[in-house]
C-alpha cells in the first residue's frame, strides 16, 4: 500500500469513525426510536470484537515490533485514558444517561464532555496507528472501534440533554466528539511522517487504549444490562473478530 492511499484509507476511515458518532446524536436529538436493546447488543459486540483484537493481534505484534519496552507503553495508554475518563472526570459512561440527579449541574456534562472527546480523539488515533502499522490489523481496529461509535454519540447527547442544555447543544456536542474521533486519525497520520519507530510505539499504546475500551468502558455497561443475552453476545463479538480477521486474509488478501 503507498503512501498516498494509506493516506486516504486512514482519512476515509476517521470519517466514517466519526461519522457514526453524529448519527448516534442525531438519533437522540431527533429522539427517534433507538432502541436500547439494539445499543446494548452494540456495545457486547464491539467488546468481544475489541478484546480479542488486543489479545490476538495487538499484543503479540506490539511485542514483536517494540520489544520489551511495549508492555510499558501498553500500560500508559491504559492509564491515560484512565485518567481522562474516570480520574478527573467525574461521572463517565456508555449508554443513555439516566442519572439526570448527577447531571443538575452543567459543569458535570462538560467534564463527561470533555472526557468522551479525549475517548473519541484516541479511538481515531488508534485505528489510524493500526492502518499505518498493517493494513488489515488497521482494518479490524476499524470495525470493533466503530461497532460503540453510535451509541457513543447517544452518550453524549443524551448527557446533554440530561443536563438540560437544549437539542442543539446535544448535536453540537456528538458532532464535536465525531471530529475529535477524526483529528485522532489525522494526528496520528503525522506520527508515521516522523519515523517508523514512532508507529511501533503508539501501535503498543493503542493496545492499552483498545484495552480500556473494551474492558473498562464497553464490558461495565454491558454486565449492568437486565437482558441476560447481552453479555453472550460478547462471545459473539469474539468469534466475529476470528471470522472476519481469516475471511480478509483469504479473500480481501491483505494480511501479514
Ligand atoms: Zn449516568
Ligand atoms: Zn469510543
């Protein structure tokens, strides 16, 4: 793959990341029927998909190509999403939000706000990092991140509108985080113009940021869930990870 439509697929990409944020918060605002059965299943998938991702694909190439160093690098973008999310956030979490008591205050959304935005920059930059490191890993890094890109947008609409700012604010806001899930993609586009050994290093941060996502942000929601089905489908996640991963070295031919 050259330069130029590695280039391309890594902006492509972040669009269509990004994308489907705006259309999660548009769904809210429009308060169209989105069932939360169907973000629930989302959010299952997109954790079974993820975490097999990092355990299958992630870890062991980040080993390969950084050596000893990576598990450190793992455990800082584990800690930094840690910290943006859950440390000077207060109140942090995917799906609708109910808790309208903890979101009386406007400052607590912003601070949601800005913690999904931190969330969303680095779901860009890390499938952005895959596809510059190995196009089908950045492939997968694709589809298991935008599998909770919509009820991500849901999120943060939703928060708004918990907090009583008006509909507009709510789209203002998902669009916000979808172009911050785009900036992560094109930053890291910048990373690979600097040196190969600088891809290596975020490809391993980026197995710790995938790490939280899965197991931290996405498995929390989904064992709160009162419909038991739900926590399955996270093997069902795992498996089409699996499937998808051999049926693109087989027949898109990408591979290693
Ligand atoms: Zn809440
Ligand atoms: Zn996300």
């Amino acid at each position: 793959m050259n330069d130029t439509s590695m280039t391309l697929a890594v902006l492509l990409y972040g669009l269509l990341a990004g994308g489907a944020a705006i259309l999660g918060g548009t769904f809210v605002v429009l308060r169209r029927e989105w069932p939360a059965r169907v973000q629930e299943y989302l959010l299952a998938l997109s954790a079974g998909f993820l975490l097999s991702l990092v355990f299958i694909e992630l870890v062991p190439e980040a080993l390969h190509t950084v050596g000893p160093s990576a598990p450190l690098y793992m455990l800082a973008g584990y800690a930094v999403l840690h910290f943006f999310e859950h440390t000077i956030v207060g109140h942090l979490h995917f799906g609708e939000e109910t808790h309208s008591e903890v979101m009386v205050s406007q400052v607590a959304s912003y601070s949601t706000f800005l913690g999904l935005c931190i969330h969303a920059f680095f779901d860009g930059f890390t499938i952005a990092v895959g596809i510059q490191f190995n196009y089908l890993v950045g492939l997968l890094i694709f589809i298991a991140v935008t599998l909770h890109k919509i009820p991500e947008g849901l999120t943060i609409a939703s928060v708004m509108l918990a907090a009583k700012h008006n509909r507009r604010m709510a789209l203002i806001a998902s669009v916000v985080v979808g172009v911050a899930t785009f900036l992560g993609a094109a930053g890291a586009l910048m990373l690979g113009g600097i040196s190969e050994t600088l891809v290596g290093t975020a490809f391993a941060f980026s197995a710790g940021i995938a790490t939280y996502v899965g197991a931290s942000d996405l498995i929390p929601e989904i064992n709160h869930s009162k419909n038991r089905i739900i926590p399955l489908l996270v093997f069902v996640g795992m498996m089409l990870f699996y499937a998808g991963k051999v049926a693109l070295e087989t027949f898109a031919g990408v591979g290693h």
